[in-house]
C-alpha cells in the first residue's frame, strides 16, 4: 500500500488552499501507510498576493487547466471556486486526462455534478468534494459510503455557518439583521457581498449535493426553494422562543412517493432539538434511514483548518484506490429530482400580525383561518413596546401550504391588520 | 463498477444475523453500482432455532470455520460474538483463505485486532468492523477514514445503549440501578448476564477499537481502566443535577506527551453538553482534531436494523475494492498504546459524603482535602430525607487523581463520617 509519493496540482490559494499547503507541509505522511504527498504545481489569479504560506518554491502556472493538464501531477485539487469559468473548465481538463480530481467547490457539484460524475467515470477516475460541505465534517462520506446499506428517507440541517452565527447574535443581543451583518463582516465572519450565504444559495448548493447522495439522483440545484434569513425581525426570534421554538436556517431534501423536496428556508425548530442547539457558526446535519433511523453530526462548517483536513481525507481516499459511483448510483443511471412543488407540501406554520387595538380582531383572525380550514396550535397575544401596534403570534396545525398561504392573503384584506402577516414555517425535524 | 453477484457466508444468526438477511432479501441490490449480493452459505448453533427468517433454502454449515473456508462464497461475515473460540477460528481461515471479512465482533477486534490485522495485510483482503461500534453510527468510518488529513487528539462518548438506558430511566424515575435494570432485563434491553454492559466491558472493547483507528496504535484491551455503573446511587444523579451534571457511562481515549490513556468510566458531564442530552439508548460520540476541531455524532447504538446496515456498508466497501490499513498504519508498524497511568491523571472530581449531623464536621471534611492540596470549586449541603445521617457534595478543582484519592483515604478516619467518601469524576470533555 506504500508507494512512490503522490504528486499533487492545487489551483486556488485562498484560505483553503493555504491551510492544505500548511497542512501538506507539516505532514506530507498523512496518508494512509505512509505514502508521501508532494505539491508539483499551484496556481491562482495572482502570484504576488501576500500569503501565510511561502509559495515561491512551488512551480507555478497562471492558467489552472494547465495546471490540471500538466504531466507533473499525478492529482488535481480544486479550490477556485465558482460553478462557471476557470474551475470548471480545469477540472473538465484533469477528468479528460484521467487524472483523479478532489474539489471543495460546492457551486460546481450542485450546478454541474451529474454531467462531471460522467467524465469522471468514463474515465475511470475518483471526483471527491468531501470538503464542499460542512468543512471536516464528513457529511459526503457518510451519505457516500455509510448509509449505502440503508435507504435514506429524509436529509436536514443546518449547514450555513454564516447564518447560524447571525442568527445565533441576533437572539444574544437582540439587534437587527443589519447591525449584526456589518458586524459579522467587519469581523470577517461574513463576505463583502453576503448574498451568496444571507440569501441561502450556499445551504442550497449544499444540500442539493447531499439529496444528490442520498437519493442517488442527479443534482438538481434549480429545483431547490430557497429562502434566505434577511427578513428575520428580532420579534420573530423572541416570539418563537416564548413558544419554545429557535428560529434556524434550515435546508432539507425528502424523499416521498411524489418525489424529492429539496429547500433552504428559516424555519422554527424545538429548543429541546439538537439542531436547535447548534449554535454560532457550527453546522448540524440529521440523516435519517429506514433502517439505522437518525443519526445526527455536527461540527465546524468552515476555516482553513477543518476544510483542508477534509480535502486531505479525500486526497488519502484516493490512495486507496477505491472505485465506486461518484453518487451512488452511475453516472448513466443520474436522474434529476421528480421535484415535489413546495406549494402542496403540509406542514405546520408560525404566523405574526400586527394588529390595531381594536374590538373584533381577533375574531377576524381566527374565522379567516377557520373558514381556509387552518386549525390553530398556539395562541400568543403580548404587548410589546414601540411595536406600533398589537403583536399576535400563532401557530397551526399542520395543513397544506398553499391553503395557509391563501387564508393568509385573505386575512390582508382585514383592515386591522397593520403590515402583511409573517410566516415562518415549523421545521418538520 | 457492475460485474457478477458477491457471494456472501454469513455465520452467526443472531439479532444482526437475521437482519442482515433480512436486509438483503428485501434489497439484494444495495450496494454501489447495483452488484448483487447473494448469500451462499450460513451458519449458526442451531439450525432449528425459530427465527425471524426463513433459512431453510440456505447452505447451512455446522462449523463457521468450514463456511468461512468454503469456494462458494466471496466474503465472509462473522456475526458469532465472542474474543476467542469458533469466532476467531472462523475470521482467521477465511483471512488465510485471501478472503475479505466483515464483523460485528467487538471483543474480537479489542483483544486480538492487530494479529487480526497483520493477517488480514498479509492476505491483501480488507477486515472490516464498522458494526463493532455505535451500531449504524459510523465512527469507524469517521475515525478510519475521515480524520486521516488531521490529527486526533481526544475520542469520548457513550458507547453503551444498556447502560445509558439504564441512568436515564433511573434518573426520570428516581428507582435504583437494580430496579431499573430488573426492568431493563424483562423488556429484553439488557441481557441475563448484564455484566459486560453494567460493569462497562462492553464500552471498553469500543472505545479500545476507537482509540487504535484514531492513534494508529494496536488495540490494547488489556490498557483500559474500566468502571461500571453497578455503584451509581438515585442521590448522585439528584445532587449531580443540582450541580447541573448529569451522570454518563464515559468512554475515553486521550492522546499526550506520555501516552495514550483509554477508561471508562461514570463521569458528571454539564448538562448542556451534547453527551449529557444524548438519553435513553442513544450512543453519541466526540471526535477532536488538531485541524477539525470537535465533531459530535450520534445515534443508535444497536438493533438489529441499524446494525446489519453498518454490516451491509462495509460489504459495499469490499466491493469498492479499496486498499487501506486496518488501523491507519501498517499492521507491522502498530505498537501497544503507552498506556498513561489513570492515577497521574488529572481532573476535576465529585465527591459525596454522608456525615453526622455535629458541629465541626465541615471543618474537618474541608481542612482535610486543603491539607492534600486539593481546592474546592463548589459545594451543596441539602437534608435529604432517610439518608441516615447529612449528604454533603462538592466538586473540586483539578487534581492529581492519585492525590484526590489519598485525601479521601485520609479523610475516613474522620469519625463523623457515616460512610466511606464516594467519588465520580468529571467528564473532562
């Protein structure tokens, strides 16, 4: 199992990309029985940038499919980023030449993993992305590998650091979204541009690759519904908490007899569960099957740390010379999701008005969702100061979405009622 | 990545023994890329035992050596149980026969994994146990495979269903450990002999396993300071509680300078850390790396279901035709663990004590543990009703072990004490 050392390209050089060469550096042993690893080439958009790693001794290419092309590399490591461009096209360039490929580039695999998982398996050679989601937790590996006995029925967790970390000082310190972003991006826990992780696109990319696992389908990341945390007010978060519920960014593929349901929306959730109990930037991930029932996992979904532990995991996966399907079944049999329309979907709801101090409002409330056959769960009435008006929050039963939904267009039509109503949904966890 | 059936022998027809058949009548195609899995051949003490399964249309086999050596089958699965005898007879003939083995055999694994091992090396066939530990829960996976880019430090966890059942039910219901473990027994959650789960050896042979995947080390049995929850008293769990502990059946491995250090023993763990939520018969583990951090997992421990989907995965495995070392290095590089002497530990403590009610009693409990060097961090005197005499707990800083218990030896001849000093430590997690 010992052999001639293994010869590895690495294309991006931000924070991932530097903890791996740190990491190479300090234990090019890591892999299993003892086989050396050694960087033959790096590339990324500028060789000048100051960098906590010394690359000058490292040949270097400008263009990364070189890099990927190059015959001085027996393994080509991917962390440029991006579902289009540059990243796509070198690791297209290292699959056609038969090169084993391992990748942290969540965009690419959920937006392009079917058509890869092809090309690599034509070519008979592993494309590995462990370190797409969750960091070091080794979410990929477990769908991959541990649940391939069993029959996954349903995927959800938290898997957004960013977020979770927001919405986890959002809830210590009462402040608003805004205020805690700009602190969260002056601290370099969130990018200069946030959409990507506020808006749900990064939990959406990443649970699109894990129902892709899980399912063995193709991965589908337009079929995704994808909400983000932006217009979580303080009040929600304090609300849902009187009720005994943690407001969480949560993204969730299951599968039914219709199909595959894959969302990213904030969604109330127990405080008694452990999701609701991963707090700050940690991710958590539940998977359930037939057989093994729940298993939960958790840890740190990001930095330079975990996320180059995980691609080195990769790299010594490949050493092993292991030859199976990139998503469990082969890339000729990928379907896409029979995605299930959010719309039928049933489940419970958390609801907030604000009302005028009015006699009979009540009873407006109640006879639109009575009438729309929304049979109510809780009941939270509360005075809260500056609210410019009467607080009610409820929740359902569990109903069809597209019912509440229209209950609640209707309920806007009621002229005590001060702003549009607030649902958040009820995790079904 | 297709190609002709996997001819299985399974031998051993027990709980997971059934389940694995079960499993694989019902889903023949589990496996990556739809290669069959048939059994070919089975084995068992008795051939009439009534059974969840039809297994009259199978190859029976008296003796599981003769199964395991048999050219009708691919691999072999070994379900028997047990360290020695017809079980080690059995994985040793196939492994010299180059054939893979699958096992659920913990004790097996525990005392005899690195001969096992280095047999299996020198065969080039894989030797897996992924149902040795957590059942469907996939430590070995994680420790194996997923943490080979980093450097663990620390693997703790509750790795025993019996036993955390058992303290979970005693503390919603005040009974004691021999009550609830009558209980236990009659709804078939503990054995007849509860030895191996109650006095903490079933725990030991995992986290012994766990400890060779995470150091790279032999497993060493032999090296684990082992304790049970047979002394585990209604009042400690009350008063642990007050403390805000909950007491948990703690399996641990630590890595140091000096060594490596594997106990199991009961520890007061903060009852908002995830090892202290994990009820009932759940198993739960933490993982920490130098890069990765911590990560938690958890699920079920055992059953038959969860089980024979972790026998089922390792069977994917074989087929993927990976090389890796058993344990993380070579079988002819491990070495036994340096064992770390648990006395030279370090830790923080509880410790309850039943005195007289009589003036200077505190005085001489408190001068006794100042004149061992030992700090007090907190301290709960309560009446108690029928204790027989004043419970006093407290908990102390970090100590020397060795020194704790010196004082607490002291401390009995203080003739208010009603009974000998009681000491949990506290999970240093």
């Amino acid at each position: 199992m010992s052999g001639k050392s293994l010869r590895i390209g690495v294309a991006g050089l931000g924070t991932v990309g530097a903890g791996l060469l740190k990491l190479i550096d300090e234990r090019p042993l890591f892999a299993p029985a003892g086989r050396e690893v050694v960087v033959t080439g790096v590339s990324a958009r500028s060789r000048k940038r100051p960098r906590p790693f010394d690359i000058s001794n490292l040949p270097w290419f400008d263009d990364p499919a070189a890099l990927a092309a190059s015959p001085d590399n027996d393994l080509f490591v991917e962390l440029i980023g991006g579902s289009d461009g540059p990243a796509k096209v070198a690791v297209e360039t290292a699959l056609k030449a038969g090169k084993p490929v391992v990748t942290a580039n969540k965009a690419l695999i959920a937006e392009h993993g079917a058509e890869l998982a092809a090309l690599a398996e034509a070519n008979d050679v592993p494309l590995l992305f462990e370190a797409a989601v969750m960091g070091g937790t080794p979410a990929v590996k477990m769908l991959r590998e541990a649940m391939v006995g069993d029959e996954v029925e349903q995927v959800a967790g938290i898997l957004n650091g960013t977020c979770n970390y927001i919405l986890t000082e959002m809830e210590a310190t009462g402040r608003s979204f805004a205020d805690v972003l700009a602190d969260a991006q002056r601290l370099g826990y969130a990018e200069a541009d946030p959409t990507m992780d506020v808006g749900g696109f990064d939990a959406a990319h990443k649970i699109t690759i894990l129902a892709a696992l899980a399912f063995g389908c193709a991965p589908t990341y337009a079929a995704a519904e994808i909400e983000g945390v932006e217009a979580i007010e303080p009040i929600d978060i304090r609300m849902a908490k009187d009720l005994g519920y943690r407001i969480k960014l949560v993204a969730s593929a299951v599968k039914s007899a219709e199909g595959v349901a894959v969302s990213v929306h904030p969604a109330l959730a127990p405080l008694a569960h452990p999701l609701a109990q991963a707090g700050g930037p940690l991710n958590a991930l539940f998977i359930e099957g037939r057989r093994i029932g729940r298993i939960f996992i958790q840890g740190a979904g990001a930095g330079a740390g975990p996320t180059a532990a995980a691609v080195a995991a990769d790299i010594a996966d490949v050493m092993t010379a292991a030859r199976r399907p990139v998503f469990q079944v082969p890339a000729a049999q990928l379907k896409p999701f029979a995605a299930v329309d959010a719309k039928r979907q049933v489940g419970r709801a958390y609801v907030r008005l604000l009302v005028r101090d009015q006699p009979g409002v009540l009873a407006g409330v109640t006879e639109t969702l009575a009438e729309g056959g929304i049979s109510i769960d809780s009941f939270l009435q509360r005075p809260v100061e500056d609210a410019g008006g009467v607080p009610i929050v409820l929740t359902t039963h569990a109903a069809p979405e597209e019912t509440l939904l229209a209950a609640l267009r209707r309920m806007q039509k009621l002229k005590a009622l001060i702003q549009p109503p607030r649902m958040i949904r009820i995790a079904h966890i």
